[in-house]
C-alpha cells in the first residue's frame, strides 16, 4: 500500500470468494488497520457485504439460503474484518452492499441501517452506485463509527 503526502481517507473494497474456512480478508484487513494506525490517514471506508454484521438475517428465503450455502465463509471473514475494523481506533465506515453488477450505469438506490430498509431491496447494485455511496459517506461525518447497507 502507497499512502501519498496529505492524503486524509482510505477507500477499502478488498474481496475474495472463499469455499473453504478461513480469514484471509479479515488478515489483509488488520494489515491495513495496523498500517493507519501507525501513519495515517484516520479515515477509513470499507466495503463489506450485506449479510454481515447486524445486516445478518435480512432478505426472503432465497436470499437467506444462498448467505448459509454459498457465502458462509466470506460471511464468517466479512464479519471478522468488521469486528477488526469496529475495534480500531480509526474513523471508520462500513457499507454493505449485496451482490455487486459490473456495469457501470447508474439507478435509483436505497441506503439504509439496521434493517430498516424503505422497501424491499433487490439485492443488487452496480459497481458505479456502490462506489458512489462510498464516497458520499466519506464527506458525511455522521456516517463516522456507522454501517450502512445499499440496495436497488
């Protein structure tokens, strides 16, 4: 990792698919988090994954099925890493977003905390908007010690 002169936040998307038990995400994370730490920059926003955290439990049944099936272990290390994160002493946002599209256009979305979601999500979202609400969240001071979630 470069940190440049007066750079002031951190944009963390780190990811890894994993059918197998293990904590390389969270690992890379504390790597990172002992980094700041040590030379800055105090912000940090993080993407997580919805399903994680106290996003655990949302969604219908298929939704449910394919976080318990698919996603038990990157669920069980995204949890781990939000914990590491929780933990730190950093400025620190999580958002959690669901199954992210690689296309780079640009729909209404809904952001929302706990579960309390303004309508049903579709558990989606393109890559463009994800990255978008990081960046809104970076200039938001409220969002600072928060996890959010993000759907169409």
């Amino acid at each position: 990792m470069v940190l440049e002169e007066g750079q002031d936040a951190v944009l963390c998307t780190l990811g890894i698919f994993q059918r197998e038990p293990g904590t390389p995400l969270a690992d890379m994370t504390q790597t990172l988090l002992s980094c700041l730490q040590t030379h800055g920059p105090k912000r940090l926003v993080v993407m997580s994954s919805l399903g994680a955290g106290d996003s655990r439990g949302q969604g219908d049944l298929l939704v449910k099925l394919i976080q318990r099936l698919r996603l038990k272990y990157v669920l069980i290390d995204k949890d781990k890493q939000e914990s590491l994160i929780r933990a730190s002493r950093l400025d620190w946002t999580i958002l959690r977003p669901p199954r992210l599209l690689n296309r780079g256009d640009s729909a209404p979305y809904q952001v929302w905390q706990s579960a309390n979601a303004e309508r049903p999500p579709r558990w989606q979202i393109s890559t463009r908007d994800a990255a978008a609400e990081m960046l809104n969240l970076l200039q938001k001071d409220n969002s600072i010690g928060q996890a959010y979630q993000c759907s169409y």
